[in-house]
C-alpha cells in the first residue's frame, strides 16, 4: 500500500530547520530510501506562490495563494510504500516535519501506484497540484463530478502529468505531531478547515500558464479548488 | 532637467522590459534602466540631449547589464545573447559608445509582454497594480506607498514577493496567444482603471502623487489601445479615461469643495481631451462588440456634449446604464442608473429603483445610497426625510470634501423647514 505524508507547517518553517532537523532527515532519508520505502517526495516553494484556479459557471478564475486560508501550509510531501498505516504513522513520527510541524499521513486510492522519477526536463517546471473540496459548492450545482479517468489519461500522454492519486477520506487520515517519544497521534487531516486535500497531481509544464491550463481541466476544478504550486529546487537551498 | 522627466516616463517602461526580456532578471533590469537616466542625467547637460534619446538610454542601458552580468561570471549564455543584440542594433561593439541613431524596432511589443505579465492573475490585485506602476511607468516604490497610503517597507515587500512569484512560479513573460486574450485583456485592463481610479476619486493622500496617477493609467492605456487593435475595451477604456480628465479641473473648486456635474463651469472643460475620447470610443463602438468601459465611455461621452447640465440626454444615459447593469450586474451601477431615470422620468421613479436597490443590501454603508436618496427626497420637497438621510451620508462619507458638500445640503434642506419647496433640478 502506498502513503502520502503531507508535511505541513506555519510560515517561518525555515528558520526552524538546526542541526538537530538536519540530521534527522538525513536519517530519515537514508533508511526510507536505503530500504526502499521511500518512493518519491520533496519540499514545495512557500505558499506565497501557490495559485489556485477553480471554474464556475464556465468562467476561470485565478487566483493568488493556497488553497485555504490555515495556519499551517502544506510545505512538502513523500510518498512511502508499505504494509500497514501503523508502519507510515511509525514513518511520520520519525520525520522532522513532525515536530516542527505536523506530518499528515494519508493512503493513496485507486490509480497506478506513484514510482520514482528523475528531475524535470530542461526548462520544464515541476508543480505539485492539490485537488481538494470546496464545501462552498452544493452539490446538487454541478451533478455528480465527472470521472477523472479522461483527464488523466490526456495529461499523461501530453507528459505533464507525471502521477498522482485520490486520497483516502480525511476521516481515515493520521496526523502526527511533536517529538518522539512524545509524539501525539490524532485521527483526523492536519488542518481543520472545511477545504480538503482529496488528491493530488505532480505536474512537469513549461510555465505556469500551462499549469493553469491543466488544472482548470481537472473535472475537481467544477466541483473543487486546484492549486498549483512549484517545487523548491535544489539550486534554492 | 524637464526634457528628462518627460523622456523617463515615456522611456522607461520600454527600456525595462526590453531588459526584462533579454535578461531574465527583474531587479538587474531595474537597476540598469535605473543607471541609464542617473548618467543621462549627468551627461545631458553637459553634452547636450542626443537626438534619439530613448536610444540612448537603451544602448546605455543595455551595456550595463552586460557589464554587470559579466562581473557575475554565471550567465555567459546571456552575455553573448545581449552583445549579439547589441551590435545588431548598433552596428558596433558592446562597448562603443552610444549611438543616437541606435534602432529601437520591436520594443513597443516588449511593453506590452510587461504589461501582461504584471497584471497575470495568478498575482494578488494590489501586487499586480504596485508591479505595473513600478516596472512600466518608473513610479518609485516610496511614490506608489504614498498613493496607497500604505508603508514604503509594505509596499517594498509587495514588489519583492510579486517577483518572487513570477521567477519562483515560472509566469510566462509574454503575451497570451490570441485564443487566450479575451480571458486575460480585462485582468489588464481592471488594474489600469483602478490605477486611474484611485488618482481620480482622491480617497485621501497626496494631490499631486494622484493626478500623476491619472496620467501615468492613461498614458499605459493608451500603449494598449494602440498595441491591440482587435480589444474595443481597450479603447472604450481610455476614452472613458480621457473624458474624466477632461473634467478634472472643474471638479473641484479654489476651496477645494467638489463641484457636483451639474454645477461645474463646463467651460473649464477641456474639449480637445473631449473629442480625442469620442475619437476613441467611436473607434471602439464600430467592432460591435459593446463592454463595460465602451458603455461607460459613452455615458461619459453624453456628459461632454451637454452644453448644459439640462441639456443632458438622460433618457439615453438611462437607457446605457440600463445595457450596463444587465451586464455587470453591479448595484453601484443600479445606483448610478437610479440618478439617470430620475433625471429623465423624475425623483419619484429614481427612489422607486433605489427603493429595490435598498432592499437587496449590497450597498449597505455606501455613502452615496443614503446622498443620492437625499437628493430624491430633497427634490421632490420632502425636506426632513431628506436631512436624515444627508446627516446618514456625511456620517459615511471618507474625505472632508465629500462630507462639507454633504453637510452643505443637509443645512440646506433644514433651512427650508418640513414642507419646503424642492427645486427639481
């Protein structure tokens, strides 16, 4: 089984990251990848430039900032192979994102299963996309959403689409905070807002108007909010 | 050196983003443009202005960015792309002097590629509104915070994280392709009316920083009129622009109290202004594709060709805002509707209109629903429900202007006592 561990944290996440941190993520990554857990993951650019688009009544709208208005913004992600939620939930409590933050674990539904892949191409951009509900839709607005299945399959064979997955429902999620051994577990997603992360999509496009293209494709962007957010890069840190 | 303050605002935005296309790099553009009027500055006066200072100014320009990339060592790509420009355009080395015959072909596109990428609406409005003025029209950062009455460290942090963004999130640096113009032209076009807005309403702050604000939109409007044949809105835009500011010095009076429309000396109205903006808003009106600033352009436009203040053509002022309000959906433009139909039918049918206006709630502690209710009132003689309501708007009204010409009538209308007589007009 596969397991998102969405790393979230408050602005000033930066700052927070000593020796200590360091030197556990170093273990972290060594035994997830040395041992073949870790599949793929990596740090996102700060909120400040998250875009999210969403289409109503045929119109696009684009909009500057994440998705929801929390105090802690989704800053990272990996995604980890194996047997049980207690075995990712074990994962999350050893990463440093969930003391200087939270880390909320989530098993990926339906879908190819996420394998690893090399950096973008040259002059692409990488963007995570987060498709996530938008409780100021009725449902009865919009019908039933349209099934994802064509979408994914036009982006992928145009290659912006790398992969991605529903996410099983946040009342199945985990969410770990603090440091072992005093780490608390709770059920329940890391934000208590009433936008969602219902999946996800890790996009390689030319630019950001290609992105927003893409996304406002996505049959959630009707239904949903999709936001659209670079990857930090390594030349960054 | 007046000839230079007039060929920075007409030069800068050009030379920014020529170097904002050819480098890559925001604030290396900005310093360089920065650099190229600080020597003009120098040299001018001495020297003499070249022929062809813009030019000038870009060949200058453009030598200090290749110069400061080389000390960098890491784009050479860059450096070469640049030199190879360079000579293409002047025919000599990167390090010749500037030449004043220097071509400038193409950068009007430039302009209009930075335009498009400032006002991208995957920025936030003011970070769209704070980019533009700074990159296109050269406003300083402490000039544009004093505009918006906000910090210059605020107004500072909005431009960086705006840049951010734009390198960080890869917006393109372009105009959208053809397909994609009419969902972008009327991002563009909301930033430079509310650029222009904010100098025209003079919601408080610093005069003279405000009309430069009117000029700085309409001369930007005007690239873009000019630039995109095909948008009519573009040029409804700046007609309606042009209109306004025909008025502006019988706007306000030697006390600095607004003079309402139809008390202001339309002799003071500039008429060449006036038929340069009917120019335009004909020229918008034959695509036959009508838009919100080309309606309001011509509600403007019927303003101007009234002789007098009775001589208005409100039943077709009424009938435009009708077409207005079915396609904006605004309740400020009900509002401004309601004022036309009790010019045209009378105040009895404008408070009828304001009646479902009040009811829907939109406006609720808009200063002008209770002043325009006023003023029906008032005309139709029924002097105390009137002071109430005059009292109610100058409590709401921000500027000490708005509120004297308020508190003016609200006097007014109690000196008359209950059953007064109303002057209908």
């Amino acid at each position: 089984m596969q397991y998102m561990l969405i790393h979230a944290g408050a602005p000033g996440l930066d700052d927070a990251w000593n020796d200590e941190a360091w030197a556990a993520l170093t273990a972290w990554l060594d035994d997830a990848i040395g041992s073949g857990v870790s599949i793929e993951g990596g740090p996102l650019r700060l909120d400040a430039d998250a875009t999210t688009v969403k289409v109503r009544d045929g119109q696009l709208i684009v909009t500057d900032g994440p998705y929801a208005e929390t105090k802690e913004q989704v800053a990272g992600y990996d995604v980890i192979e194996c047997a049980s939620k207690e075995e990712a939930v074990r994962w999350a409590r050893r990463h440093p994102h969930s003391w200087m933050g939270s880390v909320e674990v989530r098993a990926l539904v339906g879908g190819a299963p996420v394998v690893h892949l090399p950096g973008p191409a040259a002059g692409k951009t990488r963007y995570m996309m987060l498709v996530c509900t938008d409780p100021a839709v009725e449902p009865r607005e919009f019908g039933p959403v349209e099934p994802v299945e064509p979408w994914v399959a036009e982006m992928s064979s145009r290659g912006v689409r790398l992969f991605g997955s529903e996410l099983e429902p946040t009342g199945s999620a985990r969410t770990v905070r603090g440091k072992d051994p005093g780490a608390i577990v709770t059920d329940g997603p890391f934000a208590e807002t009433k936008e969602q992360i219902a999946g996800f999509d890790v996009l390689e496009c030319a630019d950001l108007d290609e992105a927003i293209e893409v996304a406002a494709k996505h049959p959630m962007a009707r239904a949903g909010i999709v936001e659209v957010r670079p990857f930090r890069s390594l030349e960054e840190e | 050196m007046a000839v230079l303050d007039g060929v920075f605002r007409e030069e800068w935005g050009r030379i920014n983003a020529a170097l904002i296309h050819q480098t890559g790099d925001w604030d290396l553009a900005e310093e360089c443009a920065q650099d190229a009027f600080a020597q003009a500055l120098r040299r001018w006066p001495r020297d003499g202005v070249p022929d062809r200072p813009g030019a000038w100014l870009m060949t200058v320009a453009r030598n200090g960015a290749i110069d400061r990339l080389r000390r960098s060592r890491t784009y050479r790509a860059k450096v070469e792309e640049l030199a190879v420009m360079a000579t293409r355009e002047t025919g000599t080395s990167d390090d010749a002097e500037p030449d004043a015959n220097a071509d400038d072909g193409g950068v009007a596109d430039e302009r209009l590629r930075l335009i498009f990428t400032c006002c991208h609406p995957a920025l936030a409005m003011e970070a769209r509104v704070a980019l533009t003025l700074r990159t296109l029209t050269g406003l300083s950062t402490a000039e544009i915070a004093r505009a918006f009455l906000v910090p210059e460290a605020t107004m500072a942090k909005r431009l960086v994280r705006a840049k951010s963004k734009i390198a960080h999130a890869r917006i393109p640096y372009r105009v959208p392709p053809a397909s994609a113009l009419p969902q972008r032209v009327p991002g563009v076009l909301a930033v430079l009316y509310l650029v222009f807005n904010e100098g025209y309403s003079a919601s408080g702050g610093d005069d003279v920083i405000r009309r430069d604000l009117c000029d700085r939109a309409v001369a930007l409007t005007q690239v873009l009129a000019e630039l995109l044949p095909d948008e009519p809105e573009a040029k409804g835009l700046l007609a309606l622009m042009l209109f306004h500011r025909a008025r502006q010095a019988a706007r306000v009076d030697d006390s600095g109290d607004v003079v309402t429309l139809e008390d202001q000396d339309r002799s003071r109205w500039d008429q060449a202004q006036i038929s340069l903006a009917r120019r335009w808003v004909e020229d918008a009106f034959a695509a036959r594709r009508p838009g919100q600033y080309q309606l309001q352009a011509a509600i403007a436009g019927c303003h101007a060709a009234a002789p007098t203040a009775q001589a208005t053509d409100w039943p077709r002022i009424a009938r435009l805002y009708r077409h207005l309000a079915d396609m904006t959906g605004s309740p400020v433009v009900e509002l401004n509707r309601a004022v036309a139909v009790s010019m045209a039918d009378g105040p009895a049918a404008g408070l009828a209109l304001l009646g479902r206006l009040e009811a829907g709630g939109a406006l609720a502690g808009y200063y002008l629903l209770p002043a325009t209710r006023a003023d029906f009132l008032r005309r139709l003689g029924r002097n105390e429900e009137a002071a109430d309501a005059y009292a109610e708007a100058a409590a709401l009204a921000g500027t000490s202007p708005e509120r004297r010409f308020l508190n003016a009538r609200l006097a007014e209308v109690r000196s008359l006592g209950p059953g007064g007589v109303g002057s209908d007009l």
